[in-house]
C-alpha cells in the first residue's frame, strides 16, 4: 500500500501623515487610486509690534502629468506656477492685520500607473540626463558592475531590470541614514541607504551606459501610511517610465506613487515663505500639516498570465531532481519587465528564489527553477504546494507537484545461459534505476565449479537509467557417477 506525504526658508518636509483609512491595502494591490491631500497650519507673526506689508507661501503640490490629474481647493485665493519638474502653489497676504493666520488648501489627485503602455525597449536620446552630479558621480568601479549586468541582454529595458534588481537585491535599507544624503560612489562602496541613496545609485549605473536617468520625489503608501519617498525614471523610446528600485518595481509603479518634483538627481518637495515689514520677529507655520486619505484605490489591469509546468511533471523520479517552470503570457500591448518568485516548501530547494523577467507585447516567455527535493523515500507520495508570483505587476499560479520516488540502485533482469566448448556461458542483465552512472560489482556462482568455490566477481558500469549485460564463463563442471 502506498503512503502518502503530504526667512526664505527652503527646506525637506518633515511631513505630519494620516494613516490611509484603507487598512490592510498592499501597494501592489493599487493600480489607480483617488486620494485626497490636506494641506493646513496656523502663520503665526510674533514682534513687539509687528506690521506685514505682504506674505508668500510656496508649497510643493502633486505634478499634473500623463499618470495624475491634479485639482485643488482653498479657503482664500491661490496661483499654481507650474513647469516639466514641480508645481508650486502660491499663497499671498497683503497687509495682514491678524497675527494668527489660517490656511487650508484641499487636494484631490487622480492617480492611473496603467494608463501609458512601454512601447519600447530600447533607450532614447535625452542627453541632458546623462550629466553626472554631485550624487551620481558615477566611477569606474560603477561602470564595469553596470557593464557586467548588462553582458548577454538583448534589449535596454532587461538592462534596466538588471539594474534595479541588483540595487535591490544588494544594498541594504538602513533608517539610520535617513535625511544624509550620500552620494553613488558611497552607496557602492557600503551597500546601505534609504529609497534616496537606491534611487542614485540606480540613476548612476544607467546613466554610466548611456541610458537617460533623472530623480523623482513623492510621496508613497507603504500599507500602513503615507511616507515620503524616491524613486527614478529612465527614458526609453520617446518616454519617461518609471522604476522604484527600492521596491523593485519596473516600468511600472503601484497607483499609491504621487508625483512631487523631478530633478537630475535628488529631487526634493519643498516650501518656503518670505514677508515684508517691520519689528517682525518670526513668522512660524510654513511647514504645512498634512492628510491624506484614499477615496477610491483600483486593481492593476491584468497585463501577464502565468501557468506552472514541472519536468518530470508527475512522474517517477529517484535522486527528487525536478524543473518548474513559470510560463508567461503577454495580456497587454507593452513591453514589461519585472522580478518573478517561487513559493515552495523549504525540503523544496530551488537555484535562486527571485528571478527577472522579460515579455514583449502579445508574446510568451518563461523562467525555470532547478529543484531538488530533499529526504524523499521509496514507497511514499509526496505532495508539494508550487506557487509562483510576479511581484509587479502582480500574478499568480498555483499547482501541486506530486512525486513518487522511484527505487534506487541496480535490479537484475534476464539471464541466460549458453553451452560452449569450453564450459557455460552466463548473460546477466543489470538494470541502473537512479538518475546517476555508478560502477556495479556482479558476483555469479555456478554450482560445484571447479573455480574459487563456483563464483566469479567483476565490476560493470552503468549509465544513469541505462541497462547493461555483463558475461561469465565457467569451465564444465565435474559430473558425479
């Protein structure tokens, strides 16, 4: 029976945050999304006796642009000046005689991560982002890594997959470092940063291979609350796409990404207020108080469909030597590149858990684990849960890989026997039933031969899966009256 196992004051936010009201949302679960932003404080005018001639607050606000519709709202009037990289908005006070002023300013940002295709895989001309800077230096040490992940690519977008899954792979996320800034040539060196340090690092090893590369700076939803964060974009064909290699994303952000500023490097959101008067002391407040609240939050569009092969699939096997393999179907019209992670059993034991991908439009791709099944035994059936998940965009396939190992070593099949002039002939077969060649020791006794006490002894090599016929002789044995 079988057994079964189964004062122009410019500056970083140091942002106040609400927790998003959707709790238990993972990023990746969001493609688009409608949030709302709340902007607010109290300027507050201290002075023996102060008197403002005119006030102006500036204040960074989320980017109009091909990804995000921007609309906003205030208790007073306000301008919103606006270029490629920022929009500021502005609010202005002409003789102020209240010493405590108020400002709220509501903003809505509609927010679609899907709605542009890559319709390239090959970098543009942008030669304006490939100047170094003072944070993306970019040294030689640099290059040749960036160099050696790009050997055997066949287009820049699985460069710029590379790229970013090796920065995300080997540089650590360290808190400690938050607000330091360091340059590439350090992040390199050290392998520790925030999503800043990811991002120029990132930025640099593009730009070393003539890919164009420039900085973003935003705000993100990590599942529990607003942050802000960095993040990069490459220029492939004629567009600017977007990779978070601190998140491993590719191509494509999550729609909890909101755009702020875009630099060469280190793009910041900003604030500043400046005044006229006199006997003012100090005006505080300028940083603003921010909410923020998800309206609405929307799946990613199906772009990949994946189904799981194995080989063997099912089948006997004796050392637990299986392929599985994760095979991709394009759903969309865009180019898509992206990391790929199996979810096994720890006694299944896979080359590298984490692996990229790369599809064209409409085509089919696949990526292959080798792996090897730990402690199976002859006469069980084992059963594993096999599943594999793009990270993002996000898919995912499940499937039961069932194994029922075959019996190890060597079984004997026919032998014959042969008369000859000089004695009998022995045919033995030897059947090698495991995957590997070994050498076989044969022992053959013949009843009351003559010889070493009737036996003879010679070692076969077999071939993994392969059989083999080893021959005896033994002299005519002596026959009783």
């Amino acid at each position: 029976m079988e057994r079964i196992k189964v004062l122009f004051a410019i500056g970083i936010f140091a942002i106040l945050l609400s927790h998003a009201s959707a709790e238990n949302l993972k990023p990746y679960q969001i493609g688009s999304s409608t949030v709302d932003v709340n902007l607010s404080n109290d300027l507050k005018i201290t002075g023996d006796n102060p008197d403002v001639k005119w006030m102006r607050l500036e204040i960074n606000i989320p980017l109009n642009d091909q990804n995000q519709i921007v609309s906003v709202t205030s208790n007073q009037e306000y301008n919103v000046n606006s270029n490629e990289n920022e929009s500021l908005l502005v609010l202005e006070w002409q003789n102020p005689q209240e010493r405590v002023i108020h400002y709220n300013v509501n903003i809505r940002v509609e927010r679609n991560s899907f709605i542009t295709p890559i319709l390239s895989n090959q970098r543009g001309y942008n030669p304006g982002y490939l100047k170094t800077g003072e944070l993306t230096r970019c040294n030689a040490e640099i290059k040749s890594k960036a160099e050696e992940l790009s050997r055997g690519a066949d287009n820049d977008l699985v460069i710029i997959g590379r790229i970013a899954h090796w920065v995300n792979k080997n540089v650590e996320y360290d808190i400690n470092l938050s607000g330091k800034i360091k340059p590439d040539q350090w992040v390199f060196e050290n392998k520790r940063g925030t999503c800043v340090e990811f991002s120029n690092l990132f930025i640099s090893m593009c730009r070393s291979l003539g890919i164009p590369a420039r900085s973003v700076s935003g705000l993100s939803y990590d599942g529990k609350s607003w942050e802000p964060h960095s993040w990069a974009e490459v220029f492939i064909g004629d567009a600017w796409i977007p990779v978070d290699p601190t998140n491993n994303q590719i191509g494509f952000v999550d729609g909890a990404h909101i755009v702020y500023s875009r630099a060469l490097e280190n793009a910041e959101i900003r604030y500043g207020l400046r005044w006229q008067g006199s006997d003012i002391s100090n005006v505080s407040g300028s940083e603003p108080r921010r909410e923020m609240d998800f309206i609405e939050t929307r799946p990613p569009p199906e772009l990949i469909d994946i189904y799981i092969d194995f080989n063997p699939d099912n089948q006997e096997i004796t050392k637990g030597g299986v392929n599985i393999t994760a095979n991709l179907k394009s759903l969309s019209n865009s180019h898509i590149v992206g990391p790929i992670r199996i979810i096994a059993p720890t006694s299944v034991i896979v080359d590298e858990k984490e692996k990229l991908f790369y599809i064209g439009p409409g085509e089919k791709s696949n990526v292959t684990w080798a792996a090897k099944l730990e402690n199976i035994s002859f006469g069980y059936i084992y059963t594993y849960p096999i599943a594999v998940r793009s990270l993002f965009p996000y898919d995912r396939s499940e499937k039961e890989l069932t194994v029922k190992p075959a019996p190890a070593g060597v079984s004997i099949g026919d032998m014959s026997f042969l008369r000859t002039d000089y004695g009998i002939g022995i045919n033995v077969e030897l059947n090698n039933m495991g995957s590997e060649s070994m050498d076989v020791t044969v022992k053959t006794c013949l009843w009351e031969s003559p010889i070493n006490n009737g036996c003879k002894e010679s070692i076969v090599y077999l071939k993994g899966n392969a059989a083999g016929t080893e021959s005896f002789e033994f002299p005519v044995p002596c026959v009783r009256a």
